[in-house]
C-alpha cells in the first residue's frame, strides 16, 4: 500500500519512537513490515550509533 519513500518514512519514525518509547509497540511494527530492520540514519542523527 505504501510507495518506496513513504516505506522509508514509516520505518524511520518507528525506528525513532522505539529508540526513544519504553513500549514495545513500535519494535513489533520493524519486527512484521521491515524484518526487524531499524533506520541506521535515524540512529545516526540521535547519537546512537
């Protein structure tokens, strides 16, 4: 349903609520739609890797 940039959008707002969020809700979105891929940039851009 979702084009190639949003796909990009959705994993990278995930992979920041998860970094920051104690609930798992947002792992569990990375873990079924991206493998349990997190968005290394929106790592990179809060200091986390």
């Amino acid at each position: 349903l979702l084009g190639e940039t949003d796909a990009a959008k959705v994993c990278s707002s995930m992979t920041l609520f998860d970094a920051l969020s104690p609930h798992d809700i947002f792992r569990q979105v990375l873990d079924r739609y991206y493998r349990g891929m997190l968005d290394q940039q929106t790592l990179y851009s809060i200091g986390l890797i």
